[in-house]
C-alpha cells in the first residue's frame, strides 16, 4: 500500500503551488510530493517550503518513497526524531519524575545554548534525553560511563530505527562528556554546559550561593558563550 500522503488520488487543489526562489524571488511549482526543484531562471535548487517531512524522520522506507533526500531535509529527519526519543525515555522511566524531569531541562537548556553554537543540533538533544538513564546506569569508573553510553545509544536508538551513524554521534557525545574541555567537539561541550546549568540550578535552590560565589563557578564550569550567557539569564537573573 503506497502512503496516502504521496499517492496522488488522495490530492486536491492545494497539492500543486508556487513558492518563491530564495535567491531570485522568481516563482518556482511545487507538487505536494517535489523534495526539492531548482528554480528556472536562476537555477537554484531549494527545499519544498510546504512539504511536511514529519514521517521521514522515522520511516525506514523514507528515501524510496520520497526519493533522493537533500541535505537539508537530513538534518531535519534527525531533528525531528529527537522528539520519539524523548517519548521513549519517558516511557522508560516511567514514573520516575525527576529523572524525566532531569532530562527534559538538560534538552531544554541545550536548545538555547546551541543557538550560540555550531554543530549538530539534533545529536545535542538526544544525547541530553539519554543522558540521566547513562549517569543510572554506570558505576562511576570511566569504563562503566563508556560502556554504558554505548549500551544506552544503541538499545534506545535502535528500537526507534536510527541509523548506525546517529547512533555512534550520540554514543560519542555521551561517552565524551566524561572529559569534556575546551577542545571538546561542540555537541559535547554544549551538553556539558546544559548539564552544568541544571546542576547549579538544582544547588541554588537548597544551598543558595552569593552571586559573586556564583560567578566564580561559572567561571570555570562553562565551555560555550552560549553557555554562559544561558547560565547568566537562568542563574543570575536579577
């Protein structure tokens, strides 16, 4: 059975449109199902504006049914897979809220820090989703951490159907943040900072700093500007 979405018996009157070229504004059709067309007068190639790539981020069958994918739409696959890892976390934990809460500061607080930063978003995200059932699963020796940033990436990733390459990114960032320093990838340093945060926030609450005490720490537990300038609205906020 063909999916109803891209089978055109299933289309009406707002399956073909216009949509204007990025670098030229000349007006380029679109049908519903085009990934991407290159503009006629200028020759750009640019994504379908109106397309709806919500179930290529987790359709195994997404490349054949939609063809060739761009780019730009498999960052997005990536990006929008984060949000059934965070589903299956939650699942797993169950009723264990603080852990779930744990996790969804963590990916929060990594959003707002990686738009001051470069790198991979999505591999940020899910890393901070996986990160509380790492930190429950190992026993503290840095063998332990690896091992279980591996076990952890791979039984939560695989189930959901990602590929061998996001799985190892997010097993890389995990297993780093162990060591994390200035010369950290940026997935890894954006996390470290995140986690940072929401562990100087957890502290202030029972064991209030001053805010000179407070700088000082940050000073030296920060990797990222953004990083810092997300601790000093969250952490320092008149």
């Amino acid at each position: 059975m063909r999916c109803p979405g891209q089978d055109t018996q299933y289309w009406n009157s707002k399956a073909i449109y216009e949509a204007k070229c990025p670098k030229c504004g000349n007006p380029v059709e679109f049908f519903k199902d085009d990934t991407a067309r290159k503009c006629g007068h200028c020759g750009h190639r640019f994504v379908n504006p109106q397309m709806d790539f919500g179930c290529a981020a987790y359709c195994p069958f997404a490349e054949q049914c939609l063809g060739t994918l761009p780019p730009e739409l498999v960052a997005q696959k990536d990006n929008l897979f984060k949000d059934r890892v965070a589903i299956e976390v939650k699942r797993h934990l169950k009723t264990d809220f603080k852990r779930i809460g744990h996790a969804s500061r963590l990916a929060r607080y990594v959003e707002r820090i990686q738009k001051r930063e470069q790198g991979n978003p999505a591999t940020a995200l899910i890393a901070a989703y996986l990160l509380p059932i790492v930190a429950q699963a190992a026993a503290g020796a840095a063998e332990d951490w690896h091992r279980a940033a591996a076990a952890t990436a791979g039984q939560f990733l695989s189930k959901l159907g990602a590929g061998e390459n996001l799985i190892t990114a997010v097993a890389e960032v995990l297993a780093a943040l162990a060591s994390a320093g200035p010369q950290a990838p940026v997935e890894v340093r954006v996390l470290h900072d995140a986690e940072a945060i929401v562990r100087l926030e957890d502290q202030q609450k029972t064991a209030p700093l001053p805010a000179d005490e407070l700088q000082q720490q940050l000073s030296g537990a920060l990797l990222t500007d953004g990083g810092r300038e997300a601790a000093t609205a969250v952490l320092l906020k008149p």
